[in-house]
C-alpha cells in the first residue's frame, strides 16, 4: 500500500482531501519520472489493491470473447480504455464478501479480523473515495472533487465505515462498506478513454464493496459508535488458526455491459470474476493460513517474481503489468477462479415496501448503489 507518516490519518488538522488515498497516490506519482529504468518498485500489489486490476483486464476479455467479438489482447492504457469503452462498462465494484467463521466470539473492545486490524481501521477513518465515472448525472450530497492531479476520482465528507453499498458476488447480493483503496482510483485512471485533444470521453465508475466476516461488522459499528476513535480497541487480533471454515469472494463486479448482439432486448448485464477460495483450501496449500490471507500474499508472490524479472522498471502500478503473466502465478493460490454473468442490478426489488429516492432510468448511477 502506498501509506503516509504515523498520524496522518487520524489528523484532525488535515483536510478530508489531505488524508484521501488519492493524495497519497498523487504524492507517489511523482516518484515515477524520478527513477524511470531505476530499480523496480511495484506499489500496491496485494489482493486489492493488485491483484483486482488484473482480473478487471481478464474480464474485459471474457465478456468480448463471449459474445464472440473480434479483439485482440489490447498493449496500451489507451486500447483497454476503448476497450472497455466498447463493452459499455459504466461501473467497476470490488467485491469482496468474506464468508468464513470462528467459534471465537469477540468481546467488547475487541476488534477481530481476518487481516490487518490497523490497517482496516486507518482505511475505514479515511474519507470514502471512488473513481468517478462520465455516465453520472450528480455528485453525492457529501462529495467533493480534487482541484490537481488525474482528477479520475472523488470523496465523500464521511469515514468509509459509515457509507454502505450495495454490491454482488455469485453467493448473491451484499451490503458492504465504501472503504477507500489505491485500486479504486487507479484503475479509473487507468482505464479513461481520451479523444485526440485530451478531453476525457470514457471513465468507468470504480470502488471497493467490502462486506467483512461477521465478528468484523461488528467491530466496525463498536468503532462507529465511538466516532471512530481507534484507541477503543483493548485488544486487536488477526485471526488465521481460529478461523472455522468457509470462503472469501473477492472479485470484481462490472456493470452495464452490453451485448454485442443488435437487435436484442437491452438487459442491464453485470459480470463478475473474481477468487471463491476456501480457508480449508487455502490451508491444505499453505499451513497457518486462511482464504484472505493467502489470496493477498500469492499477489504479493507474483509481484516479486515479476520484479526480479524486470530489475530496471522504476515504480510501477499494478495496471502496468501483464495480466496474464502475473495471474499464472496465482491461479494455483486462489482457485477456483470464476466467471459470471448475472442480471442482478441495483434497483431490484427496489422501493418494495418503503419509498426511495432513486434514478429508475439508470441502475448504474452511483446514487442507486448508495445505502442511506
């Protein structure tokens, strides 16, 4: 992850954009031009960020190669854009839904999860942040737009652990939390369709959807309720040997395809492709482990290989490297790995039993994925 100095998430006296993910990244960009064919530095390559980039550019050729489209494997920033572009992409989730559980049960002042505890926390206090794409009509009520740099996302005046979501892996729908992560801004940079003056004509709406194993919510509403003060925690704990049994869906939800087919009846598809591994799997792969823990290190794995391949790279995002390369690493990590369309949207079974303040005549605008 690209991280700042002890204190900066939780300075009151930084403003909402100073403590954003896109800051950080902007400030490491610079990096880049400074140590161009220097020693290689691939940032931010774990599950996600990392690993997810890669499976957005193998989704985009699963869905072109399903409707039988005439493409080839796209070389440049620029022709995964127009690929994607081509698709009618509007929306890019994250999707994680961890599924696994632990007879542990956790006690007040406890905060449990199945990786980082500190680095959940400092993430879920950073402002919520997206890639903010050129099908929405209208900024959320909260959110705001930076004034420099790629200027491919936005923020929400609010932690990321209050904003909830809804979302899609194959176990079915989900509400997660909007939390801030470096893949949600770069890879709607990454993925930004240009016409020859420069004018952005294409950017997908891009973030993370993240719904923790169960002990996890309820640490983070401990955190809520105590506006989000870290120090609450007695105790913090990663659990890898307690955890029972189950699996960790993290994939990445695109939405808005259209198929290729003229003359059809247009359904709002979505498609997902992401890792279902299962702890007792991932176990039998590598001992002391579990789904999450071993998806995020055999990313990690394929960055380092790739890097002692390609010494003389400089700093380097995920986006920059080759899918398919890094992904034969993983497979045999994070299988099965899986492919779906559906035609679940966010608008079903909407405004069944209450009113909502909806755009029926888009399901992919952010507002409609918004939880209020």
């Amino acid at each position: 992850m690209a991280e700042p100095w002890p204190g900066t998430y939780h300075n009151p006296n930084l403003s909402a954009a100073d403590r954003s993910n896109y800051a950080l990244r902007e400030e490491v960009l610079t990096l880049v031009e400074k140590t161009r064919n220097g020693p290689t530095a691939v940032i931010t390559h774990g599950a996600n960020p990392g690993m997810v980039s890669h499976f957005v550019k193998k989704a985009f050729l699963n869905i072109a190669r399903s409707w039988n489209m005439d493409v080839r494997v796209p070389t440049t920033r620029s022709e995964w854009a127009q690929l994607g572009q081509r698709l009618g992409i509007q929306t890019i989730h994250i999707s994680e839904r961890d599924f696994q559980w632990t007879e542990t049960q956790r006690q007040p002042g406890e905060f449990l999860n199945t990786w980082s505890v500190d680095g959940f926390i400092s993430e879920g206090c950073q402002p919520a942040e997206l890639g903010w794409g050129t099908h929405e009509k209208m900024l959320p009520p909260e959110g705001a737009t930076h004034v420099s740099g790629c200027k491919s996302a936005i923020y929400l005046n609010r932690p990321g652990s209050s904003v909830r979501v809804k979302s899609w892996t194959p176990k079915g729908p989900h509400i997660g939390y909007l939390i801030t992560h470096h893949e949600a801004i770069s890879i709607s940079d990454y993925f930004t369709a240009r016409d020859s003056d420069g004018e952005v004509t294409w950017r997908p709406t891009v973030f993370y959807a993240y719904r923790p194993f169960d002990e996890c919510v309820l640490s983070i509403e401990e955190l809520t309720a105590n506006n989000f003060d870290p120090d609450v925690f007695t105790k913090k704990q990663v659990l890898v040997d307690e955890i029972v049994d189950g699996r960790d869906e993290l994939g990445v939800l695109l939405m808005g395809i259209k198929p290729a087919q003229s003359g059809e009846a247009q359904k709002p598809f979505a498609y997902w492709f992401g890792s279902e591994l299962e702890c007792s799997v991932a176990r039998g792969l590598v001992e002391h482990n579990q789904a999450t823990s071993l998806q995020v290190t055999s990313s990690i794995l394929s960055a380092v290989m790739w890097a002692m391949r390609n010494p003389n790279r400089g700093v380097v995002e995920p986006e920059e490297l080759p899918h398919e390369e890094i992904l034969q690493v993983m497979y045999p990590y994070i299988s099965p790995v899986v492919g779906t369309f559906t035609e679940w949207n966010t608008l079903s079974g909407r405004g069944a039993l209450f009113p909502e303040d909806v755009d029926p005549s888009d399901p992919w605008q952010f507002k409609n994925m918004r939880v209020v």
